[in-house]
C-alpha cells in the first residue's frame, strides 16, 4: 500500500495517551508494521510504513529507549476495548492467564539476559523429570491475559529482571511468581466482576493466593508434585494419593468447547469449530475435598484422558487445585481448559505479529518493541470489537468476525485498508487536483523506496 498513512481508528485509541506528533508517528510506523509486515518483522520496515513521510531507523530505535520511560499505551488500549465491552453487557466470569514467555538466543550475551541450561538438580525422590538443554541466553516476559466475557483478550506484561540487572537499574529483583502476583494487583476489572486466575505450576505459589485473596478472586492451578497433606509429619505427598484410587474412584465429563458457556473466550476456528470436527473431549476425573499444608482447604481433581482400566493402576495426567469449592467439577475442567488461550497468544504474538524478531542491543530497547508489539494486539481486539457493535453485519460476517482470530484479524485489517485505497484511488483520478495530487505522492513513494544511484 502506498497511500495509507494511518490504521482505521487508531488516533482515537490512543487519544488519551496525549503523544507528540512525532510520538505518535513512531507509534504508529511501529503497529502498523507489526499488522502488516511481509517476511521477517523489523525496525526498518517500520521506518518504510509511510512511503510518504518515510522515518529514519536511527530515530525509531531512539525512541524504543525513550518509550521505556513514558506513560503505559496499553492502558489507553485497554481502556478503549473496556468501553465496548460495556456496551455489550455480557454476563459471565472473566478469566485472568498467568504465564511467562521467552525468548532465546545463542550470540553473545545480551543486556539482561540468564543462561537457559538446566543445571539444578531435582531433589532425589521427586516425580519432576530433569530437563536438558543446550546453553542459550534468554529474555522472560512475565505476562498475563484477561477474558472478558464478551470474548476480548486484553493483554498485561512485566519484564523479568535478573539480580544483577535489577540491581544496576536500582530496580528490586523480583521472582517470575512475584511478577504474576504485581499482575493480579494491577489488573483492572468492573467492581464486581467474577474474576477466575488460572496458571501453571510455576505460578502455584503463596503470592499468587495473597494477591487473589485481597482481591476476592477466585484461583485454579496444577497442584504442585511436592505439595503435601496438612497433618502431623511425616505428611503424604498429594500426588500420591493418586496410587490409592481404582477404576470405580473416577468420573467421566464430557467437555463441549464449541457449544458451552465459554465458547466466546475460546474462539475456535470454522475449521475447529465446524459440523465433523473433535470439540468434545472426555475426562476421567476423581474429586475430592481435603486440607492442604500451607494452602488450606481446597478441591482436588485427579485427571486422566484415558479411561481406567479395571485391575491395573489409575495414573493421573494431571492434580489440579483450586479454592472454588463451592464449584462444579464440570465447570472447573471448562475453566481450566480456558488456560491454553494464553500459549495460543504467545504463539499469534511470536509467529504473527513478530514479538521475538527483535534486533536491538539494550534491554529498555526490548521493553519498547514488546510494549508496541502488544499494543498492536490491543488494537486488534478494539477493532473487532468495534465491528461487532455494528449493526449492519450480516450473520456469516459476525460469524467472521466473532472467531477471529490475530493471523484473522491481520487479514480483515489489510483488506480494509486495501478497500480505502482502491476508493481513495478511483476519486483522486476523477479531478484535476486529486491527480496532481496522485503524483506527488507517488513521486515522493518513489524516491523512498528507489536505491540511490552510484556514481561511475
């Protein structure tokens, strides 16, 4: 595209961010390059988004720095999909993810970065297997993803600092659970609203059940392979109770993820979603309610995906744990299942928008490239949402739009575009002015984009 110069409606996202003129071009170059780009993302396509005011790479990776030290676009975003999530008015629990994502390299030690290789060995007796790698230095983004119930995805992120960065910046070195915790506290949700945490076992700490506590909301995790029975010492393990339970101790529930209560945060694809395909799974399941050491009172799922069989040992694939006891165990599996949305978002982020094609060498630069990143995630969702408010959709484009997803989303948004560019086109041909203006542009893109010329 050669005459587009803004993203449809994206001044009005961040009005309230008050940026510069030059601020906002930057912005601008940045997220639409992360919609739009073809092959590897990079700064240097952002500097060539606006073929007629084309922008110095030197000043756009200036600025990644300077973004480190301004105020939280994410909040403007998150602000602006809050106001159409209202006028939907949609009833149901919001779901907040907690994971981390990372990003590897094998050069030479960059800013802020820890090796990768797994040197720390397992206690002697325990069940977690001693993972291998090759050395690497890696990046980690504390991240958490909240669901609406009308099916939005609003993103929230803290960077991971090491102790000795931590301490050069004068910053506190906190933990990848204490940085899930900060998460918890800042996310903001309507005053009243059900709010369900869902996480790994990493985040299956005393922090992360402080900060649900203060704020009322409600958890469910893997239960730790260390965790033990509250009692006298010496205590039993909880995954070994899993030894004690026959074929008859299980339950089975059948999940339907295209047709029940939370088919709007999933979000399955036509080809996921569609007449033929596997929506429902099957689980084995043995609940029960017992008291954990540190932890407290709390419901106990036993799962498998197999069904047991009669005479032989009942393995579990996984212990959850959660403090809704007053809840389902059908309804805790559908809750739990929500909890892969947040490894699809890291793979949309990484494989669609270009999250990890970073090339810059200090890490305030990194902060600034994952900010922008995910401010254009933001933006995706506040425009879906804002064709979802329209009134004129047929019921195949609803359909379109209700399941899209980023990849999807990035689609709709060229052709949009492409669509104003035909229209621009096919008026500026029509007038003596509009084709004087037609080829100043088209001059001007000419120029940016030519090589420059060498001399004999």
């Amino acid at each position: 595209m050669i005459l587009a110069d803004s993203l449809p409606g994206f001044k009005a996202l961040l009005r309230k961010a008050h940026l510069g003129e030059a601020a906002y071009g930057h912005v601008l170059a940045f997220v639409a390059t992360f919609l739009l780009h073809v092959g590897r993302m990079s700064a240097a396509q952002a500097s060539r988004f606006n073929r007629q005011r084309p922008r110095h790479l030197a000043s756009l990776t200036r600025y990644l720095a300077q973004l480190g030290y301004s105020p939280n676009l994410l909040e403007c975003a998150r602000a602006a999909v809050f106001l159409l999530e209202r006028q939907q008015n949609l009833p149901g629990e919001w779901f907040f993810l907690l994971d981390a994502t990372k990003r590897h390299s094998q050069s030479k030690r960059p800013e802020n970065a820890y090796c990768g290789a797994n040197k720390k060995k397992r206690p002697r007796h325990s069940q977690r297997k001693q993972l291998k790698y090759q050395p690497r230095w890696t990046h980690t983004f504390v991240c958490g993803l909240l669901l609406t119930p009308g099916g939005l995805r609003l993103p929230y992120w803290l960077p991971y600092y090491t102790p000795d960065y931590a301490a050069a910046i004068a910053r506190p070195f906190r933990t990848e659970a204490e940085l899930g915790a900060a998460l918890i506290r800042e996310v903001q949700v309507p005053p009243g609203a059900k709010v369900v945490v869902l996480g790994d076992t990493a985040y299956e700490a005393a922090g992360i059940k402080e900060a649900c506590a203060a704020r009322d909301f409600r958890w469910l995790m893997p239960c730790n392979p260390e965790r033990v029975f509250a009692g006298k010492k010496p205590r039993r393990k909880v995954h070994a109770l899993a030894d004690d339970l026959s074929e008859c101790c299980f339950q089975s529930y059948r999940l339907d993820r295209a047709g029940d209560a939370y088919a709007q945060q999933r979000r399955l694809g036509a080809s996921r979603g569609g007449p033929g395909t596997r929506t429902r799974r099957t689980y084995w399941v043995h609940r029960r309610i017992a008291e954990v050491h540190s932890v407290g009172e709390v419901v106990l799922l036993f799962s498998k995906k197999d069904k047991p069989k009669s005479g032989a040992k009942a393995a579990v694939d996984k212990v959850l744990m959660s403090d809704a006891l007053g809840v389902s165990t059908a309804t805790l599996l559908a809750w739990y299942s929500l909890r892969w949305q947040i490894e699809l978002f890291f793979k949309e982020s990484k494989s669609v928008l270009g999250l990890a094609q970073y090339q810059v060498g200090k890490f305030v630069q990194v902060e600034g490239w994952v900010e922008l990143c995910w401010l254009a995630f933001g933006y995706l969702e506040w425009y879906r949402a804002r064709q979802l408010l329209r009134g004129d959709l047929d019921k195949e484009a609803r359909a379109d739009w209700q399941r899209a997803r980023t990849w999807r989303l990035c689609q709709l948004l060229r052709q949009k575009m492409e669509e104003e560019e035909v229209d621009r086109l096919y008026r500026w041909v029509g007038t003596h002015s509009g084709r004087r203006r037609l080829k100043r542009i088209l001059r001007t893109a000419y120029h940016s984009t030519s090589p420059p010329k060498i001399s004999a």
